[in-house]
C-alpha cells in the first residue's frame, strides 16, 4: 500500500463539531472541524499520556481537546494549550501530534497520509463533470469485509457483467453466444489506467432502470485506476446518456475497506431513494 496518496476520510456533511475516530491503513486519525469550519486530520493519540483524541470535544478556538488532561491540539497538531501548567505559560513546542494535508473535494474530507512535499503530491482524482449543470451527483459510503485490492480488481474486470449485473449482461443465458469485446485504451494517466468496451445490453426490467435505457441494444462501459485506491467506471447508455461513477478507498485493514461512491449522471433526475427498488445487495450493482 502506498502511504504518499489521497485516502478519503469522511464524507463532509456527515463532518459536525463532534471528533470522529476514523481508521485507515490499521492507523487510527481523529477528524474534525476548526472553528473556521475546515477539516482537519490529526493522529487519535494525544502524545501526553497516550489518550484518543476523538473521544474527546471541539473547542471554540477551532482545537480538539484531549479527554484525558485537557491539552488542546490545533489544525496542525500543535498543543496550544495545557491547563495544567495555567494560562500565562505556553506549551513546550515539541508538544505536537501528527498532521495531514486535508482536501475537501466532491463532497468528501480527504487526507494525504504521505511525506511528500506538496509540490509532489499526486492530486486527488479529477471529476471535470461534477458540480455542472448537466450532471446530478450523490454520495454513499458501504463497508466490504475484504481486502481493498480485491475491489479494484473487481472494478478492473469487465467480463463478470455478463453474469453479476442485469443492467450490462444476460446473467450467463447466452452459453453459445456470449463474447468479451475489445477493450479499447482509454483515460489512461500517470497514476493508472483504463479501458471502454461496447457490449450487448438487455431490456431492463426494473420500472428505474428504465428511465436510462428502454430497449435492448448496445452500451458502452469502461473502468481505470487512479493511483492505489482511486477508481472511475463510465456506463454509457446512449452516446449522449450515462454514469460516471469514482470510488474513492479506504483500507481500513487487511480485511475491511470502506468505499466512498460519487455517482455522477447526466440521465434519471428521479429521488435518489428510488434506488432502492433495485434488486441489488450492493449500492455498486445498481448502477455498476
């Protein structure tokens, strides 16, 4: 796993004035609001007496306060204050947790866990549609009881639509018939790589989907990397209709990742609870 990237942390509205405890690469950060209402991501140990910080408040002056002994910790992870020692007397200046780089983009609370200056940071991944006036756009966040990289390679691998989704394939009815197309080079960058394919597409059955494609015919489909744990999936449903997914990962250990979803489509302006009348056990399947 690469430390030097962009890891999602939380998405923004669910962000208030209460510290949150948020775990990724078996590393635990408390994530929380200054008084300027900007994020910030700091390590959930006070370096006092060894105390998480997210179990801890905000205080007006923008710091988060340990639980322990009061000590107060800036967007910077420095200590601005320790009661104990009184007013009139300032922190020593190694009092200081860690901090990270924080980016709030697309509705999510990004943390660069890295070293890197930042000059040599990789960006986040762009999304040049969102926040247009052609494209709705939503975020989810679902846990998955595996190893990240299993979700990308999932991601990766066009030919399991035939069978998994009934909005891309024919679940496996077309033994004799059936064939991957060529996969054509697309959005490829110095961070990852992607393709698109034209394949078959069913009637869709669902009274949603239906919203997006009417008939049978063909669709275009394609996903790339963008470093790590950064991934985009398009589904073109007709030349000038689709989805733009980005899923934005978060490992939390060798066997949990959360997924950050942005759903971004230019088609279907229906409530986005309808959504739910899919047959699917997985937010990705609904439109991936």
């Amino acid at each position: 796993m690469f430390m030097n990237f962009w890891y999602p942390v939380v998405r923004a509205e669910d962000l208030g004035q209460t510290p949150q405890q948020v775990r990724i690469l078996c590393h635990d950060f408390v994530v929380f609001r200054d008084e300027q209402g900007n994020p910030a991501v700091l390590s959930d140990t006070c370096i006092h007496r060894g105390a998480s910080l997210s179990r801890g408040k905000c205080k007006e002056d923008g710091t988060v306060q340990c639980p322990y002994h009061g000590w107060r910790f800036d967007r910077d992870g420095v200590c601005t204050r320790i009661p104990s020692i009184g007013k009139t007397t300032k922190p020593p200046p190694r009092a200081r947790v860690d901090s990270y780089p924080v980016q709030e983009r697309y509705g999510i609370v990004f943390a660069f866990l890295g070293d890197l200056p930042e000059e040599q940071r990789p960006p986040i991944m762009p999304v040049d549609e969102h926040g247009t006036d052609d494209w709705r756009s939503t975020v989810v966040t679902f846990d998955i009881n595996y190893h990240y990289e299993r979700s990308i390679e999932n991601g990766l691998d066009p030919a399991h639509n035939e069978y998994v989704h009934p909005t891309h394939g024919y679940q496996g009815e077309r033994e004799d018939t059936y064939l991957m197309t060529e996969l054509r080079p697309h959005q490829n960058n110095p961070w990852g790589y992607g393709f698109l394919s034209t394949f078959d597409a069913p009637p869709l059955r669902n009274p949603i989907m239906r919203f997006f494609k009417k008939e049978a015919g063909k669709m275009e489909a394609g996903s790339g990397t963008y470093g790590p744990n950064h991934m985009w999936t398009y589904i073109h449903f007709t030349p000038t209709t689709g989805m733009h997914q980005y899923m934005f990962e978060a490992p939390i250990d060798e066997n949990h990742t959360r997924v950050f979803l942005l759903n971004q489509r230019n088609v279907g302006f229906f409530p986005a609870r309808w959504a739910s009348l899919e047959n699917s056990s997985s937010p990705v399947s609904i439109f991936g």
